[in-house]
C-alpha cells in the first residue's frame, strides 16, 4: 500500500532528474552511447571522440576519408541520431 508521502524510486530518480535540469544532458549522453549503434562499426571505428554542446554534435574522426563521406549526410545524421533519442537533441552536426 502506497502512502500519500511516499513515491516509487523510479518516480523519484525523475522528480529529482526535472528538479535539478538534468533533462537535456542525459538525453545527450545517451545520444552518444548510441552512436555505433546508429552509425555502424566502420564509422565508429573511425571516430576518435564525439561530445555535444548547445545542440551541436561534434565528431572527432581519425579518417579523412570518413569524414568527407560523413560531410554529404550531415542532416541524415541529425535525422537518426535524434530519432534514436526520440526527441530533437542536436541541430548540427561538426566533423573534425
């Protein structure tokens, strides 16, 4: 029996996530654990480091081959990265 001052953790955990704004860099950090997922083993073979700030993606890659390849399908990258956050977290995306 649940009492009125008392919630599950679960319930908690996303009080406390909403409470503190720890929304957006979760989602982020998600998104980046994802990215081979997403991607494919030969790209993330590839990428050195990948962070994202103010809604830009920023991928490190150790190929310039990739990174030229990856240059045509920057909005195909935001379009499966987002969809795989189910919800728009980054508008850009920088090869380096």
């Amino acid at each position: 029996m649940k009492r009125n001052n008392q919630q599950t953790l679960g319930e908690a955990i996303n009080e406390m996530v909403r409470v503190f704004g720890l929304q957006q860099k979760l989602d982020e950090t998600r998104l980046i654990a994802s990215w081979e997922k997403v991607m494919g083993k030969t790209i993330a073979k590839h990428t050195t480091s990948i962070y994202i700030s103010k809604k830009k993606l920023f991928v490190h890659l150790n190929s310039s081959a990739a990174r030229q390849t990856l240059s045509y399908e920057k909005d195909k990258i935001i379009e499966l990265m987002n969809e795989s956050a189910g919800k728009s977290v980054i508008a850009e995306v920088i090869l380096l």
